[in-house]
C-alpha cells in the first residue's frame, strides 16, 4: 500500500478534528487557526499520550472516549475575550442602554443580562463592575447576569474568576484591578461580590438548556463570526425567543445583522445594537408619548 505524503495526512487528521469542532458546536475552523492546529492541540496530546495528530484523529474516528473530544473541541474553540473589549460598547451601555432599560422597568425593578459566548468571563465581569461601581443607581433592584458558552474548560476558569496578569492588563483599569480583584499566588482572582452577580453555565447554543424567560440586554459578541448563515440565523432566532419588545441585542464590531433573517432590526437609537422587529412599533410609541 503506498503511504501518502505527510502533507495528505495532516490534511485527513485536520478534517476529522475542524469536523469533529463543527458537529459539536457549529464553528468553522477559520483559516489561521487551522494553520495553528497541531500547536492548539499539543496540550491535548501531551495529556492523552498521543504521538501526533494523525493518532488523536484515529481516536476520535474511534469515538470511544468522550474526555478526549471534549479536550480536543475545547482546545480548537476560539476562547478570544478580554476586559471592557471594544470601550465604546460598554460607554453605550453604561451610558444609554442601561438608563433606558432602567426607565422602561422602573415598576419590575428587575435588570436580566445575558453574555452568550462569555469564554473566560470578561464581558460579564466587565458588565458586573460597572454595575457595582453604580451600586446605589442600582438600589434596590434583581439583577442577573447569565454568562453561557459551549467551552466546559472557559466556563471553570470563567466560574473561578482567576485572571493571568496578562489577562487584566488588557483593558482592566487599575482602580477597578484593585477594587474587583485580589491577588491570587502570580495571578488575580475576581472577589467574591463580583462572582456572586454572575451564573455561568455550559451550554450549547444550538442545543440551548441554560436560558429562561427574556433579557433586557443580550450579548452574543464575535461568537457568530464563524457559524453558516443558517446555523446565525438559529442562533439569532434563539436570541429573540429570549427577547421582549424592549430588549437590546449587541453583537461584536464587524459582525452584521444584514441578510440574517427577520428577528432583529437595527437599533433606532443605539449604535450598532438591534432590536427585536416588535420594537419598531415600541419606538414609534415612544416617540408619540415623548419618551426620549
Ligand atoms: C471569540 S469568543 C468571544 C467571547 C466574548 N463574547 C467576547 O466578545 O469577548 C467566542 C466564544 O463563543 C463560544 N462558542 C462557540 N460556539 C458556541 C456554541 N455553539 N454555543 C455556545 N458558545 C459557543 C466559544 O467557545 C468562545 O468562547
């Protein structure tokens, strides 16, 4: 039997492995990351005593160990996230959303938040310092935050609250560091006040059990990037079933809604944020109550 060249292999291991990524969570295995697969995956073989790709690829055909795909999915999830990404996103939150949905639920006195795709926790932590900063705003008020994400291995670290220095020193501001965080051995951890604000979960967006009821504020931020048009418009679809007429959804920057179904339209007033399709006729009443 002629042996392929090596090239051949590593193109058949590296199909089974984005395969087995986009079976489990719909992400298509950008180009540079295919390219950094076999250093992604090192770790992996390293703890499961495989001598290369090609070995990990003939186990998971095998489909006999279910610790090792997680491992493996885990470890090809782009995890990217830092602190306060993108500034002028939490500015518009802090600064108009945020009052608005105060205003709309003065009576319920509720705030319900939801980060879909959280990876490791920053955008909730981010969100849940600048609540707590406002502390006595907020007086008086339920609020939660659901934080999900498919990433067994982003949900722990996220649920610890344990960040590299690396971490915080991307876009966590130095009173904010020392107010949230306290040191932990070489790293931070986020204290307990903070962790308590937030419930993390596992879960699979195309396979949904976290999410209950509606949120005011949902975040779904450079998760869609790598999803077909069909498995975004799902998702989308998931997004406005938790959605009341008066909710904001936020996406990441350059990611657009346009040809993405009919659940969402761009926000009237927020920037780059959409609205479920109801709210068109929420606004216009607004704007006839005078309500600015
Ligand atoms: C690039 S990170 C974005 C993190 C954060 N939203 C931000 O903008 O900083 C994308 C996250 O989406 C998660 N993800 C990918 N597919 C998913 C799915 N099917 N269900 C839930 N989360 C998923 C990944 O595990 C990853 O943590």
């Amino acid at each position: 039997m002629a042996i392929p060249p090596p090239d051949a292999i590593l193109q058949g291991a590296a199909r089974i492995l984005s395969g087995l990524l986009e079976a489990r969570t719909g992400q298509i295995l950008s180009e540079g990351r295919a390219w950094r697969m076999e250093t992604a995956l090192r770790p992996v073989l390293r703890a499961h005593n495989l001598r290369d790709i090609d070995d990990l690829a003939a186990q998971v055909v095998r489909r006999r160990n279910a610790r090792l795909e997680e491992d493996v999915v885990n470890a090809l999830l782009n995890n990217e996230s830092s602190f306060f990404r993108d500034l002028q996103v939490f500015d518009m939150i802090h600064r108009q959303i945020l009052p608005r949905i105060q205003e709309d639920r003065q009576e319920e006195r509720t705030l319900r938040i939801w980060s879909a795709g959280c990876s490791t926790g920053q955008e909730a932590y981010s969100l849940a310092i600048r609540l707590r900063n406002e502390a006595a705003r907020w007086s008086g008020w339920r609020i939660e935050i659901l934080a999900t994400d498919i990433s067994s291995a982003a949900i722990e670290q996220a649920r610890s609250g344990i960040f590299s220095q690396m971490d915080v020193q991307r876009g966590l501001g130095v009173g904010d560091l020392i107010k949230w965080f306290e040191p932990h051995g070489e790293e931070w951890r986020a204290n307990a006040e903070l962790r308590r604000m937030i419930e993390f979960r596992q879960d699979n967006l195309f396979d949904p059990r976290a999410p209950s009821g509606e949120f005011d504020l949902l975040l779904c931020r450079n998760v869609l990037l790598y999803f077909t048009a069909e498995r975004r418009q799902a998702v989308l679809h998931l997004l406005a079933r938790h959605s009341h007429a008066g909710s904001v959804l936020l996406l990441g920057a350059g990611e657009t809604m346009i040809g993405q179904g009919d659940d969402f339209a761009p926000h009237a007033d927020f920037r780059g944020g959409y609205a479920p399709k109801a709210l068109a006729s929420n606004n216009a009443d607004r704007a006839m109550r005078g309500v600015g």
